[in-house]
C-alpha cells in the first residue's frame, strides 16, 4: 500500500493507492457480498462465482463494493502512516479518486490537523467579578408581575379606565400600507401599559365595547425596526370586550397563594431567585471575558476552513434546535431577519472561529494540567440523565448508545477545565477578603514577639 501525504492550510490530504495484487482480494470479497444479497438462479446467496456475478450486476458494481471493503480495511493504518504522529481533529473525509478495471485503486483521506496551540500565562489573569445587587425595586416588581398574574376579571360595559383590560381587533398601517405584525383579532390590551406603540392605551382610555376608534400615532424614532421609527401609524380599532381588574392585595395572603407563609418570606425568595439569575449571567459575562484574554494571549496555528465551515453549521443546528423548542422554525427566523442560510452562515463566520479557538484552547489547558473524568464521575452523571429522562425513549437510546459514553466524559473534562480557570482568573470580593486576611495573619505571625524585661524583687 503506497501512501503520500501533504499539508494544506491547516489540512492533511492522504492519497493511498492498493496496487492490482492488494486491491485483487477485495474485489473477490465485493463480489461475494453482492452475490449474497442478489438473487442468482442456481446459487445459494454468495456461492455464485465471480463471472456470474459479473454478468449480473456489471464490473463496475463490483468494484464499488470492492473499493468500500478496501477502504474500511486501509483506513486505520493509512491514517496512521500518513499522519506520522500528527495530531487531527474531527472526522476524515474520504473520496475515491482511481477506480477502474484492471487498475490499481486509489482514494483519498481529507482530514483537519489539530491546530498547536501555545498558550503559557492562562493564570491569575485577575478578572474583577462585579459584585452582585438586586435593589428593592427590582424585587418590588416582580412582585407586581405576580399580583398582574392573580388578578381577577370583572367584565364591564363602562367606559375603559386605567388599568382596564381591553380586547380589541387592530389594523395598523404605515402610508395606506399594512404593517406585519400589525393587524390582530382579539388583542389583549391593559390600560396603563405600552403596547407596540407608546401612547396606545391613552387613545383607548374612555372607549366603550362595540366603538370604532381612528386615529395617528408616531412610531418612536428610535424604534428597533428601523423601517418605521418615526413614521405616522394610522389605527384602525374596534373594542370587542373590556375588563375591569382587581389585582390582589400585597399582604400575606398573596404570599400564601405561592406557598409561603409570610410576605416577607417571598420577598426573600423572590431576591434569591433574582440573585441566581444574576449570578448566572455574571458567570457568564466572565467566561467570555476569560476566553477574550486568553485567545489574545495564545498562539495558535492555522485552523482550516473546513473546521471553521463546521463550527458554523454546528451553531445553526443550535439555533434550529432552539427555535423549534420554541415553536418556531429557521426558514421563518431567516425570513424575518431578511437573510438567506448563506448569508446568516457567513455572517457567524467570525464568531464559529472564537468557538473553534476557544475550544482548541480548552483542550491545550486540559494537557497541561492533566484534568479528566473518572469513570465515577461519569457514571453519576450518566445514571443522573437516565433518571431525568427515563420516560423519553428517544432520549434514552442516544444515553445507552456505545459512543455516548465517552462523548460524555468530553463535556465533564471541559467543565472542569473551565471551572479551574475561573477559579484561577476571576478576583470576588469574598477571595479578596479572604487575601487580605491572609496577609495581614502571616505578617502578624512573622513579625518578632517583643521580649519583656525580667524584673527582680529584693526583699527588704
């Protein structure tokens, strides 16, 4: 088996090629696999010799079938000999390149290089966490967003006030030209609240169920669709219902109805939560922020394109996945941001870069501190999954699935490579306490204890 190989941009291209002699077992053994899945009158399913196999399904046939035999039997070593000890990423593309009767058999092996990442200064980058608050009103809010959520309907035949509910047909139009999103049956408005344009639920205050209403109002000038800040919008609406509510006290009662005992209690809890999320936002915020700095700082060879090409369609995946979780679908999305697939993949071009550095990065820090998962840990967190979603067939046949084990014990690794850098990198005000303390105790301890003077008594 002759084997050449050659770098291009950040890519290895192997050409092997199985002379007539090594590539002639093969086409016996295609031949054979045909034979046992054609019907051949006269022969038990892989008995027919090769000519009548031959006159059956045609040489070439039988050579395609032969070439994938060969290659599922060569790949390993080829890819061995022909990466002499370099490191690739990713799955090898193969394609054959000779294929012909009484000649050798040639494919060839595309494969990503593992770019050499040099990075030595990935610690103590002192990246300052900014220290978490939730104000008083921030809670008070979301107190309010409850009460909006308990609050009961009374319908009303009298001219619409503050704080009404109103149910109306709308008809928006921008220039005689209706706008998307802007016609609606049975929309619910709450008088007091900005909806779509500021100064709506004023026109509607003193309206009565069954009126017709007609007037102009500006879009903002800074509004976020550029095409209508501060254009007239003419309004056509027709009142179907209105609602007058009554939002419950804010008492202990309220706190009750969400399983609490006291107000106070949900405040407290409500705080909490803001503080998770918060919190999770910051951690967030500084995982970028690290990785900003560390890419800055390392030295990394070059990553092909088809790397980068992968990352990228890998991120549209993610965001397929995440709109159809949400009901919706990338066509739709692409079609309201005005772009085509192209044009979206070309624009994340730069980010599925920071992506492929980012993890390149995070591979190179694993090796140097020699961070990695234990089968314990793999198995807590896999007996976990299988808990969460025993009820999900689908779910449960990619955990038990032979690969996924180890695709796994890759995600556990990167974790815990990122939380070493976060411990190492990111400065509290709770490790900045603590250092401090610590300074000023080892100075007490190394500063000289101060003899005192021995004093002698005489008795008189």
């Amino acid at each position: 088996m002759e084997i050449n190989s050659q770098e291009n941009n950040g890519q290895l291209e192997i050409i092997v090629q199985l002379s007539n002699e090594e590539f002639k077992p093969y086409i016996l053994e295609g031949a054979r696999r045909i034979a046992s899945e054609v019907k051949l009158p006269g022969f038990r399913p892989g008995k027919a010799p090769y000519a009548v196999v031959k006159a059956k399904v045609g040489e070439m046939t039988i050579l395609e079938e032969a070439a994938r035999v060969a290659i599922n039997h060569t790949i390993d070593e080829a890819m061995k000999r022909g990466t002499a000890g370099q490191a690739t990423i990713g799955q090898p593309n193969v394609d054959i390149t000779k294929i012909a009767p009484d000649n050798p058999l040639e494919y060839k092996i595309k494969v990503n290089l593992l770019p050499k990442v040099i990075i030595k200064d990935y610690k103590n980058l002192a990246i300052r966490q900014p220290e978490i608050k939730i104000p008083e009103e921030q809670v008070n809010k979301t107190l309010e967003q409850l009460r909006e959520s308990g609050a009961q309907k009374i319908a009303s035949l009298e001219p619409a006030k503050m704080g009404d509910l109103v149910v109306a047909n709308i008809q928006i139009s921008v220039d005689k030209v209706p706008i998307e999103g802007g016609q609606g049956q049975g929309v619910n408005i709450v008088l007091g609240k900005d909806y779509l344009v500021p100064g709506l639920d004023q026109k509607l205050l003193g309206a009565t169920v069954g009126q017709e209403l007609q007037f102009q109002i500006p879009y903002p000038k800074d509004h976020y669709q550029k095409a209508l800040a501060g254009k007239l919008a003419d309004f056509k609406i027709k009142i179907n219902e209105i609602w007058h509510r009554q939002l419950p006290e804010l008492d202990d009662q309220l706190a009750k109805n969400f399983g609490f005992e006291k107000l106070a209690d949900l405040k407290e809890n409500i705080k909490a939560s803001l503080m998770a999320e918060k919190q999770q936002q910051i951690d967030n915020e500084m995982e970028i922020k690290i990785f900003e700095e560390l890419i800055n700082r390392a030295s990394i060879d070059k990553i092909s394109e088809s790397l980068i090409n992968k990352e990228a369609e890998a991120m549209l995946d993610e965001l397929q996945y995440n709109l159809e979780q949400n009901g919706g679908n990338l066509n739709d999305y692409l079609t309201s941001i005005k772009k085509t697939k192209e044009q979206f993949l070309l624009e994340i071009l730069p980010q599925a870069v920071k992506r492929v550095k980012t993890a390149l990065i995070v591979k190179e820090i694993t090796k140097l501190e020699g961070i990695n998962a234990t089968n314990g840990e793999v198995d807590k967190e896999l007996n976990n999954l299988k808990e969460r979603y025993k009820d999900n067939q689908e779910i449960m046949n990619r955990l038990n699935a032979p690969n996924y084990r180890e695709y796994l014990a890759n995600v556990i690794v990167s974790n815990k490579t990122v939380r070493f850098l976060k411990d190492h990198n990111i400065i509290t005000k709770e490790k900045e306490k603590t250092t401090a303390k610590s300074k000023t105790t080892k100075k007490e301890e190394s500063q000289p204890v101060k003899k005192q003077k021995k004093t002698t008594h005489h008795n008189k």
